[in-house]
C-alpha cells in the first residue's frame, strides 16, 4: 500500500529532523514527540507531589485507605482523577518509546 505524503508535511518534517527522507525522519518526530509530552507530563505531576508533598503512589495508598485531608471535596477528588490520568499517560507514552527505533 502506497501512502502519499503532502509535500509540506516532508517539507517541515525534514526542517524539524534535518532528513530528507520520510521513512527516517517519522520515527524521530514520533520520538521527539513523545519526549516532548513526557516532559510536559513531568512538570505537571511535579505539581502534584509539591501540592500534597508526596508522590502518587504514597497518594494513592493514602487515598485507598480514605486518609487523604479533605478526600470528598472536588478539588482533591479532580486532582487525584487528574493525577492518576497523568500516570497512566506517563506510562503509555514511555512503552510506546520502546517500539520507535
């Protein structure tokens, strides 16, 4: 199956890679993407474990045996929601890292 790639998607693909060559320069955008998100990740779940001054797991723990302050109201109740999406991304997005080459 044949794919036709639109010459200005090649056209920046290639000023982003420096490779003119659609078949090498995917991969690094996949990969430079997947950095880029999971560095924007990582400064949001940063915010959480400065706000509850911990990490998810401990949070999560904490959540499972009802001891997190204020556990009900809809701020805490978003972030843990919120929190747990974060996670969750981290973790799709750093296996999906394993399979660009």
């Amino acid at each position: 199956m044949a794919v036709t790639i639109p010459k200005a998607t090649l056209k920046i693909m290639t000023e982003l890679t420096g490779e003119p060559i659609f078949e090498r320069a995917l991969p690094i955008t996949l990969k430079d993407s997947i950095e880029h998100r999971l560095e924007r990740i990582n400064q949001e779940l940063e915010i959480y474990q400065k706000k509850y001054r911990m990490d998810f797991t401990k949070f999560n723990a904490l959540w499972a045996k009802e001891e997190v302050t204020n556990q009900s109201s809809y701020e805490v109740e978003k972030d843990f929601l919120e929190w747990d999406g974060l996670i969750m991304r981290k973790d799709k997005l750093e296996e999906l890292s394993k399979w660009i080459i």
